[in-house]
C-alpha cells in the first residue's frame, strides 16, 4: 500500500507539474471556455494513453534510438508548439461571436501529447520506479497504466478548470490578449525547458 501511495503521489507531481500539455490545456479553457477545451482535454488524454503504452513496451526508447531521428522528432515538436502558442496567443476574446473562436481539435491534442518531451519522460520514470504488483508483470502493468491513466484524467480537468476560471477576464480584448500571450509564453518556456532538461 505504501507503494502504491508514493505510486500516486509521484505520479500527480510529474503529470500535474506545470509542462506543455498542462500549460497549453490551462491555455485553451482561459481562451476558448470549459465547454470548448472538453475535446481538447480528451485529445491529450487519449494521447498520454499512447505514450504510456510507447514508454511502457519499450517502443519509444527504440525510436529515440534509430540514428537522427530524435532532431527530427525534436523539430516536428516544436513546429507544432509554435503552431499551438500563436494559436493560443491569437485567440479573440470571449466576448466575440462563438464563430471568431474555434479550439484546437482533439487530434491536435493528441499530437501534443505525442509530441510533448515531458510526457516521455515522466512516464519513463514512473514504469521504471515503481512496481505495483511484484511477481506478476501482467498484473503490474495493468495497475500502473490504470493509476496513471487517473492521475492524467484528474490532472487534465484541473488544468482545464484552472484556465477556464480566468474567462471572465477574457471579455475584455485587452486583457483577453494580455492572458493569452502570457499563457503562450509559458507554453514555449515549457517545451523548452522540456527539451533542454
């Protein structure tokens, strides 16, 4: 029980801690509202799910290891991240007819999470710090992807929640713009970060 608590524990200050997938999902519920990052949400979900399952059957660390792709995979993430901060940082204000305001896709998210550094990162240190269920690795598994896939459904509304409570500020432009830029900033500082460390 102890370990599945430290488990827990560690599993909510790696995915909960500002990143680019909390930062660019706390992003999306201050400029476009709760309702709006819902899909959003369920698009980085869906793909830490995949990144567990990467890291988890070793398929990442053989990808990372293939000669010249990780500069190449490093790009393509970035490209995207510039793609969602100007995205985030352009975004109108609420106060704007719904049609000025449209969210990035839950495909896009997905992407996000695929293409966020910290991702592979936390969840390589979760499978290899901990075993859940020792003597039987299928029970193991299950248990650590199932806890983590909770931690990140919880961490995601929270980060959401936590963005959408800044809306009512976002009817005005001036402070509209103002949030949305900062929250694109730290975006970038994220993923930057991410890469560096």
């Amino acid at each position: 029980m102890q370990t599945f608590l430290t488990f827990i524990a560690a599993a909510f200050a790696l995915a909960g801690s500002p990143g680019p997938n909390t930062w660019s999902l706390a992003a999306v519920g201050a400029a476009f509202g709760y309702r709006s990052g819902i899909g959003y949400a369920v698009g980085l979900t869906v793909g830490m799910l995949i990144v567990i399952e990467l890291v988890g059957s070793g398929v990442a660390g053989l990808l990372f290891m293939l000669p010249g792709a990780a500069p190449i995979i490093t790009a393509l993430a970035a490209a995207y991240f510039l793609y969602l901060a100007y995205k985030i940082a352009t975004a109108p204000p609420l106060s704007q007819p719904e049609a000025g305001r449209t969210p990035p896709s839950w495909i896009a998210a997905v992407f996000a999470s695929l293409a966020n550094p910290k991702a592979y990162a936390a969840m390589a240190a979760m499978f290899s710090g901990f075993t859940l269920v020792p003597q039987n690795p299928t029970a193991d598994i299950a248990a650590t992807v199932a806890t983590l896939l909770a931690v990140i459904i919880i961490v995601n509304l929270v980060w959401l929640l936590a963005g959408a409570a800044l809306t009512p500020f976002l009817l005005d432009a001036r402070t509209s713009r103002a949030i949305n830029v900062a929250f694109a900033a730290a975006l970038l500082v994220s993923v930057g970060l991410a890469v560096v460390i």
